[in-house]
C-alpha cells in the first residue's frame, strides 16, 4: 500500500530512486529561466513588502514564505531533474534462482499454507506470476538446495523432502555454475533456516568481490504463535551401566506460558522416567533437570519428549534423542588411609550387597582399599592381585595412573616422596583423575599439604598454622549448586530433598575449611555452634581431571547414627554417587570423539584418536587402527594415521553406507604391545535439524542480500523483486534517464502553496 503511494506521487518505486543517480538538465534556457525565476521572487518580496494593509510582520513573513515556497517548486521542474539509472537489457542477462527444497518448507505457518506454497503458486506453473515477470527481463537458470544443492530444469520439481539446510553451499554452486556469464544476480527463496555448522562469511566476501547481488525471498512466519520445543539436551557421549542420570534439557515456548507438560525420557522406545515441569513464560527458554537411570548396556538412544499439545504449530520439535554409551565395565579406585578408621569400613560396605537395604553389589565400581597399620606396614582389600599395592601407595606413574580415581583419607603429606606429591598433582592435571581428600586430623593443612603440589589442586584455601586442636558439629545443608546436584540431591525432587536434609544427622570436622578457591564449586555446607559456615563439600575441575575436597570426618554416622532407620540407603547412595562421578569422564589411553553422534546418509564420519602411554605422555609412533561395524553386521577396518601437527593425535574419516548405528572400536599398538582400545557409536540416519529454530530467520537472509548488494522481500512485496533485479546495475546494462519535473508530488505540492496563499490573503482581507 506504502509502496503504490510512493510510486503515484514520485511515478517511479522506492527502489528505483535508491539504485539511481540524481542529476540536473542544466542548459542556456535553463540558466535564463532561473535569473527571470529569481527577479519574480525579488518582485515579491517588493510586493508584501510595500502592502499597506499587511502590518504585522508575521503575516507578511508567512505570505512571502507561501509565495517563495511555490516559485521554489516551479524552479526545481524549471532545472529539469532527471534520475539517471543502469537498466538490464532483457533477454540478455542470466538469473539464478534457488529454491530451498527441505522439509521445514512443509510448515504451515501461512495463513494455513505450507511455505512450499509461495513457490508452488509464483515459480512453478502456468500461472505463476513472479515466474512470468522474471521470464520476461531475465534467461532463468533454476537450482534446488537443502542438504546438497544442483542445477534443476524448474522449481516444479521440489520434493521438499531435504533433511538439512546448507545456504553457503548453495550460494557457491550457482556462483560457480554460471560463472563467466552476464548475470544480472541471484534470488534465493528459503526461510532461512541453516543447519550447517559453517559459517557464511567467506561465500558473501567471495558474492560481494565478484558484484553478484543475493535477492532473499524469506518465507514463513518470524514467530510462531503456538510452539512447544525441545531445544538442547546436555548428555554426556559415554556413562557407566547403573549410572543415575541428572540431564540439563532445555524447553522453549510461545502460546503456553506457564502450562504444565510432562517430559518423559525413552530408552530405544521403552519409557524409563517421567516428570510433570511448568514451562516458561512465552519466548523464554528453561533449563529442567531430568532424571534416569542407564540401566542397559550398549548404544542406547535416549529420547527426550514433550507430548504434542493442542495448537502448535509443529510438532516435530517436541523431542530429541541422544546416543549414549552405556559401559559395563569395572572402573577402578584407590582409597588410602594413613591410619585405621571407621570411614574406609563404611565406604566399602555401601558399594556392597545389603540384604536389609536391598541392594545388591555395585559390580561396576572396585575400590581397591589401603590402610596404612604401621611403619612400612599395610592392609589392603579387594586388589586385583597379589602385588598390587603390595609396598603401599604407589611410587611409579604407571602404577598409579592405572586407576581412575584416588581418596586420600587421614594422611599426612610428609609421607609422600616429592616425587609422589607431584604424581598425585599430575594424577589429576594430566591423566584426568578424580581426586577426593576426606577431612582428618591428618588431612588438609593439619597435614601439612599445605605449600604442596597436591595442595594446589585441591579446590579449598589450605590457609593458616595447623590447628591439631580443632574440633566441632556441623549442621550440614546443600547449597544452591547442590541442591540439584547429582550426587547431593538425596531424593527424587528438591523439595523431597530439602526436607530429607533437615532431618539428616549432624557430622563433625577437625578441619577448619572455610574458603573455595575462585573456580571451585561448593555443593554443600557445614554450620557450627556460632552459625560460622564451613566447608563440607567442594570441587572444581583442575587440568584434565576433577579435584574434590571433604572436609569432614565422619560420615558413616549417615548410616549408623540413631536418627537414622536401619532401612534408610541414604549413605549407600550417596557414597555411589560419588564414586560413579568421580570416575565419569575420565579418560583412557586411547580416547577417541567425532564431530557428531549422528550424521546424514553419505555424510562422511571424522573420526580423531589422542593415543596415550602409560604415564599419559602423547604418543606419535603408534599403530592405530579403526574397525568399523556397519549395522548389518560388515565390518571394515582403516587406518588412523598421526596427524604430525599435534603430539598423539590421529586421524581418518570414513563415508557409512548404511543408515542405523555403526559401532567403531580403535585399537593402538607400539612395539607389538597394546597401549589400549576405545569404542563409541556413530548413529546414521535423516536429521531433524529443520525442525528446531523453524522460525524464518530474517535478520540472516537481510544480512545476505545487505552484504552482497541486494535486497531483501517477503511475500507482501514480492511484486517489485523482477524492477529491483533490473535496476541493480549487474549484468549487460543500458543507461536510462528518468524525468522527475512531472511527478505528481511536485503538482499537488504546487497546487498547495498557491492555494495556501490564496486563502491567508483571503483571511487577511487582502483579496
């Protein structure tokens, strides 16, 4: 409506007046009729001026400005202003067209139609208006884009059955297609939505230096009125069989604010977990955390769903699936003590069978006890065989780092070799580790850790003299962080939990701990006599691995203490948790990752290996082999090869053939020895990226066309595509002039101070 105003008044579009070159007719009568023009106006000015009747000096200010006004006009038509434009010759210039052809063309967000509708109804068919305009200026070369992109006959032919959206490749393709031809630009019709992870920068430079315009045709709607999505889901790649499972799933909405859905987790389609969250207001997203239990072993695909509600607009964004590893095996951990006490009993017996609690061995967790008895003297449990840890803690790196994870009880850091103390850092910092130091009179700096490599890992200030004296209750509560975290949160719902803790007995430290260094986390807390806050539990990732610090000394009254029924698993749980998280996460000497856990049919798999030693120093002169597991059963085995640039790291990618899972399994030998293996899964199968985020993006396709020199339309104006193309001044062009004298504005504006005048005077009584 704007744009029809605009071209009745000034006779041409917007556009045009936009691309084109403003100029004067200047010449010899021109010049004569300004000079007579100006001595008019000095006749008026004289006019007014000696008016015997106009006393007040406004009046005559607003006549003579109402009279100069209209001769202003006439001298503006009298210098013959002309618009000077590059129109393309028709027939002789090229135009690519690309149409998006994936499934999110398929949403019916206009007025009830699908968005593939605009091009069915304007690029394809007898009747298709803006094909026709287009066919009459340009030499029309169509290309169909979603996960790949090619050169077309028509835009008839579009299935919109695309998994993916790749612009950049798209726009390359025709860049590259009709190079060395006179092309007048390229239109793109697409709603924007980009499912690459490549960024676009370098195809628009690339565009915008060769002066090949980009014209976006956006289609669909900005915001969708009712939406229910699935936006993230933070799962880790691998997990231990038993693990429970606390997921950050991230909601997103509009038109159900505050609504309460469910959301249900489903292992390979067999419901595992539900719970009931409110969603956030309209345009927010919330974070919900969501538990499970990796009950079954192997590649599970885990799905995250919010039941369809009635309304949205799509429904394909209501779940997403994760594949997971889920390990059974046995993960191994070292708990040293420098003198008997009850803590080690108790931690050993929650991982444990108990009959009266009803819980049965946890038979992926070792941990391998040592208690110092005396001088030289040791007592070990559950070892693996009859020399390990036989001379007490270990003093190789070999011997040491052959654990995931290490609890250092009530010992004194004296005790240690320096070389011992920086194996214990390194443990941490460069094999990946978990390590937890429980409180004691010989623990923290009423040990002497203080000033030591150890003490630097530990996320807690070791600050002050030993005090061998300290003793006091603490009333122990969890912290914000804690209250959701897995290990701490001891029932199914915060609430549950909170109420669980008020009734939770009192423990006890000899450790005054009260300052977390700046990158720690504090998950729960210790409130004395005075209400002083102390330390309980703390820990902060250091390196490649996770530090952890306890500084209490008596947990095991958790499971002993009166308040506590004899059935209450409360201790066994928590202590299950927190050695499954200590050794989540930690690598092996053979870790290998790919970009994604699931890729397109005949996208390629890249596949790196980091390949470690015993002591976890990078390895460059391994054997390193791949062996891949199609879903039927094929199986394949590549080479990894040591990518030079980096110590340990090798590399290969392989294209599957297949769609479901893949199994890979890469195996590192050196010197005929194996340094180890590594599995994973790869999942193959059609994305549904195109779902998510479906909302037109605008600001991106305006940012394509704004960078390249072209324009961008929507439906609504889509009419002006083809003038706007002509007049881009791309292609073989001719020069056109465009008068402006007679625009219409120009008569009306005319009309009006002469009619102004008129009526002032008339007011006045000068008429």
């Amino acid at each position: 409506m704007l744009e029809s105003l605009f071209r009745f008044l000034f006779k041409y579009p917007p556009l045009m007046f936009q691309q084109g070159d403003f100029t004067w007719g200047l010449s010899r009568p021109v010049l004569l009729a300004v000079a007579a023009g100006l001595a008019v106006a000095v006749g008026a000015l004289l006019t007014y001026r000696g008016v015997p009747a106009v006393e007040r000096l406004r009046d005559r200010a607003v006549l003579i400005g109402l009279r100069l006004g209209a001769l202003a006009i006439l001298l503006f038509c009298l210098f013959r202003p002309t618009l000077i434009l590059k129109a393309a010759v028709p027939q002789q210039n090229f135009l690519g067209v690309l149409v998006d052809d994936s499934r999110s063309m398929m949403i019916a967000d206009l007025d009830g139609k699908p968005r593939s509708a605009f091009i069915q109804e304007q690029l394809a068919g007898k009747d298709a208006k803006l094909l026709s305009a287009l066919s009459q200026r340009f030499v029309l070369r169509f290309f169909s884009f979603a996960s790949s992109s090619g050169r077309v006959a028509t835009a008839a032919g579009a299935k919109f059955d695309g998994t993916a959206t790749r612009l950049a490749p798209a726009l390359e393709r025709a860049r590259d297609e009709l190079s060395g031809l006179p092309l007048a630009g390229l239109v793109m019709v697409t709603d924007g939505a980009d499912t690459s992870d490549a960024a676009i920068d370098e195809t628009l430079a690339s565009l915008k230096a060769r002066s090949i315009p980009v014209f976006t045709v956006g289609v669909g709607a900005e915001k969708f009125q009712r939406d229910i999505q699935v936006t993230r889901v933070e799962t880790p790649r691998s997990v231990l069989k038993g693990s429970a499972m606390v997921v950050d799933v991230v909601l997103s909405q509009t038109g159900y604010g505050g609504q309460k859905v469910p959301i249900t987790v489903e292992d390979d389609g067999r419901l595992i977990s539900t719970q009931e969250v409110a969603l956030p207001p309209d345009g927010e997203s919330a974070t919900v955390k969501v538990r499970f239990t990796a009950a079954e072993a192997g590649a599970r695909v885990f799905r995250f769903k919010v039941p369809v509600q009635t309304g949205e607009q799509v429904t394909q964004n209501n779940s997403r699936d994760a594949l997971m590893q889920v390990n059974d095996r046995v993960e191994k951990v070292l708990y040293y003590e420098g003198e008997p006490r009850s803590e080690m009993k108790f931690v050993s017996r929650a991982l444990e069978q108990d009959a009266n609690l009803k819980l049965a061995d946890d038979k992926n967790l070792q941990v391998v006890t040592l208690v110092r008895t005396a001088e030289n003297k040791y007592y070990r449990q559950h070892v693996s065989s009859p020399d390990e840890v036989v001379g007490g803690f270990p003093r190789t790196r070999e011997e040491l780092f052959a654990y995931r994870a290490l609890i250092l009880g009530s010992v004194e850091a004296a005790s240690f070799t320096p070389e011992q103390l920086r194996m214990i850092a390194d443990f941490v910092n460069k094999r990946g580790g978990a390590l937890l130091m429980l409180g004691g009179r010989r623990s923290f700096a009423e040990g002497g850790w203080g000033g030591t490599p150890v003490g630097d890992v530990l996320p807690v200030v070791l600050a002050g003299a030993p005090n061998t004296k300290y003793f006091t209750p603490l009333t122990v509560r969890p912290t914000r962080a804690g209250a959701t975290f897995p290990v701490t949160q001891l029932m199914a719902t915060e609430d549950a939990s909170d109420k669980k803790w008020d009734a939770m007995p009192d423990l006890s430290a000899v450790n005054p701990v009260r300052e977390a260094k700046p990158g720690a986390t504090i998950l729960l807390t210790g409130a004395d006599k005075t209400r002083q806050e102390h330390i309980v539990l703390a820990y902060q990732r250091y390196g490649r691995g996770k530090a952890i610090a306890m500084p209490v000394q008596d947990v095991w009254t958790w499971r002993m203490d009166a308040k506590m029924a004899v059935t209450d698993t409360t201790h066994s749980m928590f202590w299950r948790r927190m050695v499954r998280w200590m050794v989540d996460g930690v690598p092996e000497q053979v870790n290998i990752s790919t970009t994604a856990d699931r890729v397109e049919p005949g996208e390629p798999v890249k596949l790196a290996a980091e390949i470690l030693d015993g002591a976890y120093v990078e390895v460059n002169d391994s054997r390193v082999v791949a062996h891949i597991t199609s879903p039927s059963g094929k199986t394949t085995d590549l080479p990894v090869d040591w990518t030079v640039s980096r110590d340990g790291d090798y590399r290969t990618s392989f294209v599957p053939d297949e769609p479901g899972v893949y199994g890979i399994k890469v195996t590192a030998e050196r010197a005929s020895k194996t340094l180890g293996t590594a599995d994973m899964h790869v999942r193959v199968s059609a994305g549904d990226a195109e779902y998510f985020d479906a909302a037109m993006r605008a600001p991106l396709l305006k940012r394509v066309a704004e960078e390249t020199g072209g324009r961008y339309f929507t439906p609504a104006n889509v009419a002006s595509l083809p003038e706007a193309i002509s007049y881009s001044g791309r292609g073989v062009t001719v020069v056109e002039e465009r008068e402006l004298w007679d625009m219409p504005a120009l008569f009306l504006a005319l009309v009006t101070f002469v009619f102004a005048e008129w009526g002032y005077r008339r007011m006045k009584g000068l008429a």
